[in-house]
C-alpha cells in the first residue's frame, strides 16, 4: 500500500498487488471509496462507505486535477 496523495484529510492510496483498470483507494473521516482514473467512462466512483455526497464531489474534483499524475503513479508501481 502505497500513499500517493493527500487532500482535504484523506489519503490517496495504491495498493501494490492491486488489479487493473487504474483506481485509487481513499481513506479518511471514517470512510474510503474507490475511483476508477480511466476507463470507457472516465474517472468513477466504483464505491463509496461512509463519506458525505459534499467529500466524495471534492474528491472526485482532486481525482479529476490529479489524474495524469494518478495515472502515472499507478503505472510506476504496477508495471515493475
């Protein structure tokens, strides 16, 4: 598990042993949630548990600035 980011007291993370496509986990406040960076349908929300709707809109915003850097992080750990 690897921290990749931090915004808004949540963590950004890719688990090393981790499947495709490329998502991050998000963890904090008590909750984590699952978005998919790229895809047919761009950046999703796979899951949610335990984040407010108005976290879970700032996340997928942070997603949406970070995502090349995001993508790239998930491809520098995966394709050692």
């Amino acid at each position: 598990m690897v921290t990749i980011h931090r915004a808004y007291g949540f963590r950004f993370v890719i688990f090393s042993n981790d499947h495709s496509p490329a998502h991050v986990h998000v963890f904090g406040q008590g909750g984590e949630a699952r978005i998919a960076l790229e895809g047919p349908g761009g950046i999703t929300l796979d899951w949610v548990a335990g984040i407010s709707r108005g976290d879970v809109r700032k996340l997928m915003q942070e997603v949406q600035r970070e995502q090349e850097r995001l993508i790239a992080m998930w491809r520098t750990i995966h394709e050692r």
